[in-house]
C-alpha cells in the first residue's frame, strides 16, 4: 500500500516537467489523480498513467471551476491540490511592458488564489484536505530580469502562509515547495551561460531533476508524514538558499 492509497489528488502543470513527475509520483504512491494543464497533450499522459485529464487555462475563472468540476466528477472529491502551471519569461523592470508583468501575475499568481478558492468548500466541508502550490526559490532571493516572476512566487508563498492560517483549523493543511534550478522545458530557453554560471554558484554543483523534487510534494500530502506542515515553504533547491 503506498502512502496516498485512497486519496485523490488534482495536479495542474501536470503535461511537463514537475507536474507530471508529481502526477506520476501521487499514481505510484496510490493516489488517484487527475492531470490538468492548458496543453491539451495532458491527456496523452494522463492515459499513460490510466489516469483522467482535463484541459483548462489556470489563469481564466470559468476555466477553473470548469476543470475543478470536471476533475471533481472524475474522482468523487478533491483530497489534494497540487499547483505546479507556471511561465518564466526574462525582461529587466526597466523596459518591461505592462503586458508581460500582468501575464505573468495572472497566470503564476492570480490563477493559484483560482484554484485554492475552488477546491476550498469541498475540502472544509469534509475536514480534509491537503493543498500544495509550487512556487520557487527566486521568491526568496529574487533574480535579474526576473521580479514579475519572482513577486508572483513570493505571492504564493504570502497565499500560502495565510490561507493555511485560515483554514488548518478547518482541517485543511496548506503548504508550498520552493525548487531551486531543475531540468524542465521551463529552463530550456535560458543560455547555457548562465546555467554553468548557476551551476558553478550551487552547493550541490548541478540543477536538480523532477524526479527530486516531486517527493517532497508526496510528503506533504501523506499522513502522518505531512501531518505538521503548516504554511511551510520546503526548498529542494540543491542548497542555492537556505532560508
Ligand atoms: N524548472 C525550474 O527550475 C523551476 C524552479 C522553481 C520553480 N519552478 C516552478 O515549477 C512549476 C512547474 O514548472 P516546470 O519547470 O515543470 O515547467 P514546465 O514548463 O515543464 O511545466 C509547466 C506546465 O505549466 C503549464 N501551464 C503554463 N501556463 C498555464 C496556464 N495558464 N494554465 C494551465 N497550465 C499552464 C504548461 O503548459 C506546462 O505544461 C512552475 O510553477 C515553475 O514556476 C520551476
């Protein structure tokens, strides 16, 4: 019996990179998952898993209560939230359009609040519920070219903290998982400059893989073994911070 065994979970960003690592994770660890992403190719990983999928944009409100409802019909009920959508674009604050800030807080920032908020009444309702947002460890140390993606996460982590407060009387225990540099398609764009520069920069000496970092999201969503994280903010980040 694994560790999630009888739960269900709904795990956003789950076409790529850390969300599908979770997703995978969340199956072998027993749970019930359904894969959300805007990239409509989700459902060829969801089928890979013998799991369910549905396609919305994390960002759009009618979006959202639609995926939430579609994945709450596909499971029964919603155990687990995993937020792990996310874009990282680089512009210095100097010569960044409106555009791109607002982009980016609407889909890493805005779109978490979305969901929360959705999954939330089922999960107060029962008195069990397990919320986990990915955010990054840029939210601590932010990073040049960076501060719209590094404020969004530092939102997540603000949203965490306080909805936690809100709602871990209710049952529901809210937590965040801040990475460090991992090998996803979401680093592909950067030069290999600055990943060697990074590179040489971390303790650890090499970027991390999905493979590390979804266990810490398992962690938080198992009993007893999350049973104590509160509002916590967890950095597999090979060392780069240490809050
Ligand atoms: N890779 C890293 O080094 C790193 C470090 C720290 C934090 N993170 C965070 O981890 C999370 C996952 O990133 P990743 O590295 O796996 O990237 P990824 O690009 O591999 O995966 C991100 C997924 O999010 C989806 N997505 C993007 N915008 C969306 C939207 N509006 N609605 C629904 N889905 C959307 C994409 O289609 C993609 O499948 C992100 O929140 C990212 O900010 C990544």
């Amino acid at each position: 019996m694994g560790v999630l065994a009888g739960r269900t979970a709904l795990v956003t960003g789950a076409a790529s990179g850390i969300g599908l690592a979770i997703a995978r994770h969340f199956a072998a660890a027993g749970a019930r998952v359904v894969l959300a992403d805007r990239d409509p190719s989700v459902r060829d990983r969801a089928a890979g898993l013998g799991a369910a999928a549905t396609v919305f944009d994390a960002s759009d409100e009618a979006g959202v209560e639609q995926g939430v409802a579609e994945a709450t019909a596909a499971l029964g009920r919603i155990d687990t939230l995993v937020t792990s959508h996310g874009i990282l674009t680089e512009s210095p604050v100097a010569t960044m359009p409106l555009a791109t800030w607002r982009q980016t807080i609407e889909v890493d920032l805005t779109s978490v609040f979305l969901l929360c908020r959705a999954v939330l009444p089922g999960m107060i309702e029962r008195r069990d519920g397990r919320i986990v947002n990915v955010a990054s460890q840029l939210a601590i140390k932010g990073g040049v070219g960076l501060a719209h993606y590094a404020a969004a996460k530092a939102g997540v982590v603000a949203l965490t903290k306080s909805l936690a407060l809100e709602v871990s009387r209710h049952g529901v225990l809210v937590n965040a998982i801040a990475p460090g540099p991992i090998e996803t398609p979401l680093v592909d764009g950067i030069s290999e400059e600055w990943k060697a520069a990074k590179r040489s920069e971390l303790p650890l000496g090499r970027f991390g893989t999905v493979d590390e970092v979804a266990p810490t999201a398992v962690l938080l969503a198992s009993s007893p073994g999350g049973d104590l994280y509160v509002g916590q903010t967890l950095g597999p980040n090979s060392g780069d911070v240490m809050p």
